[in-house]
C-alpha cells in the first residue's frame, strides 16, 4: 500500500497553517498522524511535500491462487497462518 511507503509530509491547512508531519524514518509510537493525513485525501489540507521510502524492484513475482471450500476454511487457513504472508488479504 502506497500509505505504507510515505514517511513523511508537509500539510497545508484549511487555516493557512503549514505542518509537518513525519520524516525521513518511521515513526516509533504515538497517534498515526501521517496514516490520518494519507486517509483523509485532501480533506484535511492540501499536502505540498511528501516524503518517500523507494523500494527495490523484487527479483521475481509470483501468483498465487488458494480455493477454500468454505469460508470457515479460509477463516481457520489465516489464523494458523498456514497460509503465506505475503499472500494474506488485507480485509480479513
């Protein structure tokens, strides 16, 4: 996810004020202001400066399909985490 990979960004709110949020490392603890910021899509201010982590290319790509039979069978496949992690949905 693209909000994941911002580190930091600079805000300017509906008031004039400019704010900086974040930075060139992650955040260790505290209110995720930045995730606020990056969920609320320009609804809070408009964003002048981000800050972004560049990821490497991977060397390969996989995909992957898994069939359950039921839903409780996903269900019970993810939280024993028989399942790959790279490979989890985010909604479940």
């Amino acid at each position: 996810m693209t909000a994941n990979n911002v580190l930091g960004c600079e805000i300017v709110l509906m008031t004039g004020e400019v704010v900086r949020i974040g930075g060139k490392h992650l955040d260790a603890g505290g209110y995720d202001l930045l995730g606020v910021i990056n969920g609320s899509e320009g609804l809070l201010g408009v964003v002048t400066e981000v800050t972004v982590r560049i990821l490497r290319k991977p060397e390969s790509a996989r995909a992957l399909l898994i069939g359950f039979a039921t839903s409780r069978m996903r269900a019970s496949a993810l939280a024993t985490s028989s399942v790959p992690a790279s490979s989890r949905p985010a909604w479940r």
